[in-house]
C-alpha cells in the first residue's frame, strides 16, 4: 500500500491559511484524490479538549514552557489518532497548522525556547511534513482580519500587533532554512490566485 503524505499550512493569524488548507483538500478530493482536513491543536478528540486551553483565555493564561507541553501532548494525540492511521491507507492529510507553528509561536517568537520545542519534537513525535506552505501576510491587515472574526479563540491575536510582527519574521526565517520542504506563497491577494499556486505545487509533488 502506499504510503500517503501529510501536507501543511502555516501562517500567522488571519493570513488565510484555514482558507487554503480547504480550498487544497477541495482541489485534490475533486481529482478522486483520498484526502483529509484536519488542523492543530486538535484533530483527534483529546487534543479538541487541549486546543480550548491554549487558544481561550487570557493571553498570560500559560508560561512559553507550559504551552510547548501542551501543543506537544495534544500534537502526539492528533498524530496517534488521525494522521498515522491515515497517511497508513494511502490517504493525503492536509493540517491547518503543525510542528512548525510551535517552533515559531513559542520557540521563536516568545523565548529563547527553540532548543526544547525541538528536543521535544524529535522524541515524542518524529515526523515532518513532505510539504509545507507559508502563507505570507501583511500583520497588521492579518490581525485586524483574525480579531473580525471574532471566533473566541483569539487569545494569541490578543497577544497584540508587535507579537504578530515576531511571529511573521518567525515564519520568514522558517521557510528561508527548509527551501526544500517550505515554499513561500503571498497571501496578499485573493484566495483564488493564492489557491491556485497551492494547487500548482501540491499536484507537482
């Protein structure tokens, strides 16, 4: 059987990435592709019960360390439950979000605690994506976006304009150290035109 691929989408808030993680699985499961849309934190039950601690609250709600423990356990849940099962039939696992959004998130942008996001990453979960989008966005048009929506689980826009820049260099400097894996895409344009140069590059893998 072959094995499938895990494909992910990675931004700052409201740049647009939850849009094009589906308009992606739309676009292959229209080609009679087996896909699947999931997202983190969450994705598998117990890991929907640890997303409401990390994004509801106040922004000083968790230490950078305690959040790390918690998107590392829920992520561990999600790849035991939902991606391993799946990419094992063949099928393509298309996450809003994965690994990398803690590296920048808490390893980057909110400590110097890269060397234990890592350290984590490599003995609990152990597995990178074959491909990776970052969807690049103006921070200041992206938070005004994400705050719009007014969802409940904006703890990390609360967090401010000045967070939203850090995590934004974050992602520059994540994509620009994995050319092979990451590729760069413009949010700041319709979700069509984006959409399209997603769809260019995942039907080329």
């Amino acid at each position: 059987m072959t094995t499938g691929r895990l494909i992910t989408f990675e931004g700052i808030d409201g740049s647009g990435k939850s849009t094009q993680a589906r308009l992606l699985h739309d676009h292959l499961t229209a080609k009679g592709q087996d896909a699947i849309l999931t997202r983190e934190p969450g994705g598998a039950p117990g890991a929907e019960d640890i997303r409401r601690l990390l994004v509801e609250g106040d922004p000083d709600r968790w230490s950078p360390e305690t959040e790390i423990l918690l998107f590392t356990a829920a992520r561990r849940d999600h790849l035991e439950r939902t991606i391993e099962p799946a990419l094992k039939r063949g099928t393509t696992v298309i996450s809003d979000r994965f690994a990398d959004s803690t590296r920048v998130y808490q390893g980057a942008a909110r400590g110097d605690l890269r060397d234990l996001v890592d350290r984590l990453h490599d003995a609990v979960i152990a597995r990178e994506p074959d491909l990776t989008f970052v969807i690049d966005m103006d921070p200041d048009t992206a938070l005004a976006r994400g705050l719009a929506r007014n969802s409940g689980e904006d703890r990390f826009e609360d967090m401010g304009a000045a967070f939203q820049h850090k995590l934004r260099a974050g992602f520059l400097a994540l994509a620009k150290s994995n050319p092979d894996r990451c590729h760069l895409i413009d949010g700041n344009r319709p979700p069509e035109a984006v959409a399209q140069d997603v769809a260019a590059i995942a039907d080329a893998l």
